[in-house]
C-alpha cells in the first residue's frame, strides 16, 4: 500500500559513493568546481600509454576519491563529470564503472547506471556489491524479475547480509509473493534484529491482508525504534480510521505529515481522515499536498538519460 523505505537503502554502508545527499535535486546542488590536480599526471601518462597499469589504478583511485569529495560537498553533477572523465582513460575497470553507475542511479539516470553496472559486472561477475547495484538499478526501472534475480545471486555469495534479505523481502511483497516476502524479512531479522524496515516491511504485508492485530504489532515495533517513522506513522493511523477511533487517527495521522513531510500517503490519509471530521479546507489542503508530492515522485520514477542512444533511420 505504502512506500516509505526504498531499495536505495540496500546501498547504504556497502557503496562507498552512496549517501542520503542522493536525493538533492540538480537544481539545488551548489556548484563546486572539480580540483583535478591529482588526476592530471596519471592522464597525461595514460595518453601515450594507455595500458599503463600504476597510471590506472592512480587515475581510479584519485577520480574515486574526488567524486567522494564533491559528493559531500552536494556537488552530484561534478562528482558525476570526474567519474565520467576518468572512464574516457580506464574504460574498462569494474570498480570506476561501478562507483558511476551508483552516482547516476542516485541522480536518476538509470538507463546510464544500468549500462555502467552491467559493464562492471561483465568485467567483475564474482564482484557482490556489482550485483547489489544492478539489482538495485532493476528496481528503480521496475525490472521485478531481473532485480530478483540478482539479488538471490547476491545473496548466493553474502547469504549473511541482513539488510539485503530485507531488500528481497521489500521487492517480492512489491511482486505480491508475500509468503516467500515474510521469509525473507524474517531471516533478516533473525540476522538483524534491530532492522527498523523489515519490522515496517512485515507490518505493511499484514496491512495488505487485513491483519490489523498484527500489523500494529509490527507498526509498534517500528516506532520503538524510530518514533519518527512516517510510514508506521500513517500505518497506524488508518488502523485507528479503520476501528473507527477517529482521535488516535487523527493523533497519528497529524505527526505523520509533520515528521514526514514528503511522504503523499500520510498527506493523502490525512486528508480523508479530516474530511471525515467535517474540516474540508484543511483535507483540501492536504490532498493537493498530496497530489503535488505524487506528481514529483512519478517525474523521478521515469528518470533521466545522460548518454543518449543515437536515432537510427
């Protein structure tokens, strides 16, 4: 029913690139000029003599590094210019490919991402963290079966990595599999008990099938851990709507909007919560909010392309 966590936290700890600055806009990004001092002298041996090995590794390790830098700094589209650059003098190596694919997966150039993951895994197929990016590439375009795909191959090599059982479970309830999606989140808490989303991620299953004993349990232990949640938040919230217990509703309903702010399904519930109480220009206010966000998550759903594929006739 609901999305507050996505597949970009699969991500989080194992990418050295990826952050939660992922999501600034272009347009927001201060510009940040690139220092390419430490990259120059391994370019200027690699243009005579491009299979230079010491020069290559230095060029990956000093574009690696920059990209880190101007990423911190917000600069993506600068971060995302270095790690182009250095892939015009080292095409080929699978770790330059996979930090770009990681950086224009995060600024929504998935088709740019996918092609570099997809190159980076051809050249590295026993690299994990190569098949984590590309699954996570497959989700963000909506590609279920590849994206499962690679990550069962994933976790064929890191069985142990809870966050990405998680990340298997969160993509098979997406495909309406719920019973291997519990299993799923189950190991991952077996692994990780702590695991705020897979608690959140059980409890929007028994949401779906209109388990609302325990989808509060669920929703409770998530807000144990993160009182903040939005998703819970509006989660428990429509239970409340749901038995009729229109104060809580609205108790957990009103925090949701304000500790999530972006979030359109807690501006949407809302909405239907208070014109349920009769207050009609506060729900319109809420559902044009939510109809605003909405709007803006589909524009970054369908992406951007930085390498356009030439037109044939």
């Amino acid at each position: 029913m609901r999305r507050t966590a996505t597949f970009s936290m699969m991500l989080l700890g194992l990418v050295l690139l990826t952050d939660a600055q992922s999501r600034q806009s272009v347009s927001e990004q201060p510009a940040v000029a690139p220092t390419d001092a430490a990259m120059k002298p391994f370019e200027a041996v690699l243009t005579t003599h491009p299979q230079d090995e010491v020069a290559r590794k230095g060029e990956v390790k000093a574009a690696a590094a920059e990209a880190l830098s101007l990423r911190n700094a917000g600069a993506m589209d600068a971060a995302l210019a270095v790690l182009a650059r250095a892939r015009r003098y080292v095409p080929n190596d699978p770790s330059l490919l996979m930090d770009f694919g990681i950086q224009a997966n995060s600024m929504h150039l998935y088709r740019d991402a996918e092609a570099a993951l997809e190159q980076a895994h051809k050249f590295a197929p026993d690299d994990p963290k190569i098949l984590y990016g590309l699954a996570h590439v497959e989700l963000d375009e909506q590609k279920m079966p590849q994206a499962e795909a690679d990550l069962r191959a994933y976790l064929k090599m890191c069985p142990d990595d809870a966050t990405a059982h998680y990340g298997l479970g969160l993509l098979l309830h997406m495909m309406v599999k719920d019973d291997e999606a519990k299993l799923e989140l189950e190991r991952s808490l077996k692994l990780e008990p702590q695991q705020t989303e897979s608690w959140y991620e059980l409890g929007e299953i028994a949401f779906d099938r209109h388990e609302d004993a325990e989808a509060r349990a669920d929703y409770e232990k998530v807000l144990q851990r993160d009182p903040t949640h939005g998703g819970a938040l509006t989660g428990m919230g429509i239970l409340a709507y749901r038995a009729k217990d229109y104060p809580s509703a609205e108790r957990y309903l009103s925090q949701a909007v304000v500790d999530a702010p972006n979030y359109p399904a807690a501006h949407r519930f809302y909405a239907m919560l208070l014109t349920r109480l009769g207050k009609k220009l506060q729900a319109d206010r809420e559902d044009e909010q939510a109809r605003s966000l909405t709007e803006q998550q589909n524009q970054l759903q369908h992406g951007y392309v930085l390498y356009k594929t030439p037109q044939t006739k």
